[in-house]
C-alpha cells in the first residue's frame, strides 16, 4: 500500500527542487539588488527596458511572464525612484509605453557586474549553467518567446 504513494513524496517531485533553487536564486540576488534599491522583480523590469530602451505595457508584461495586475504597481515603484517614465502610446491612447530615464541608465552602470556575481555565488560550471539554462527555457517554451 505504502508504494501507491510513492509518488506523493517530496524527494520524488520535480516542482520542488526548481521551486527551492527559485527561492535560494532570489535571496542570493537580494543583498546584491539592496545596494541598487531594487526587487527581484523590479531588476529584471529594468533589465527589459535596459535592452529595449521603450516598450509598450503589455509587451513588457509578456517579456517578464507578468499580468497586467502585477505590472502596474511595479512600474508605479519604478517611476516613483525615477528609473521609468510612462506616457499614453501617441496611437492609442489606452496603451502605455514604458521608456528608461538618464537615472534608469545609471542604474544600468551599478548593475552590470551582478550576472557574475550570481555565476559565481551558484557554483555551476558554464557547461552545467548552460545546460540548465536550455532544460528551463524548454519548459517555459509554450509560453515564453524571447
């Protein structure tokens, strides 16, 4: 009876330990992402914007896999810090563009050595970091494209 339920056990789900190293992932960038004022999730809005410069609302909400709902208040921080400025789309009016300001782009300057820092708090070599890398954009493919 005990085997029917083999499955149930925790070591036995693969949800948990991705779930686990999402968590361990963003308390490492946590002290990194203090010294910049920044969330996780502010971080990688900034990120977006920093490669892109401007982009629509709900482009940017597709990009970083985030509802409308999620968005608006985070972007509302964002502003608030002077990183982002939003505007209506001159086309349509109901749609928002997001661009990065000159203090968005000096963030940019601080930010640039956090990706090895977290290389090098992750202890993967790059063959695993890649690997890994492609085995979770695979899981996100149906609903991500970069």
């Amino acid at each position: 009876m005990e085997n029917n339920y083999e499955s149930l056990k925790l070591k036995n789900q693969l949800c948990f330990p991705i779930y686990a190293v999402s968590n361990k992932i963003i308390r490492t960038y946590k002290p990194l992402l203090k010294e910049l004022d920044l969330t996780y999730t502010q971080y990688i809005t900034m990120m977006v914007l920093w490669e892109k410069n401007q982009v629509n609302e709900k482009t940017l909400g597709d990009c970083l896999l985030l509802k409308s709902n999620t968005l608006a208040p985070l972007l509302k921080k964002l502003e608030a810090k002077g990183y982002i400025k939003k505007e209506k789309n001159i086309e349509d009016g109901r749609h928002l563009v997001i661009s990065i300001t000159q203090k968005g782009e000096e963030l940019r300057k601080k930010a640039v050595d956090i990706p090895n820092q977290m290389i090098k708090e992750l202890k993967l070599s790059p063959d695993k970091a890649k690997m890994l890398y492609q085995i979770l954009y695979e899981l996100l493919e149906e609903n991500y494209e970069n």
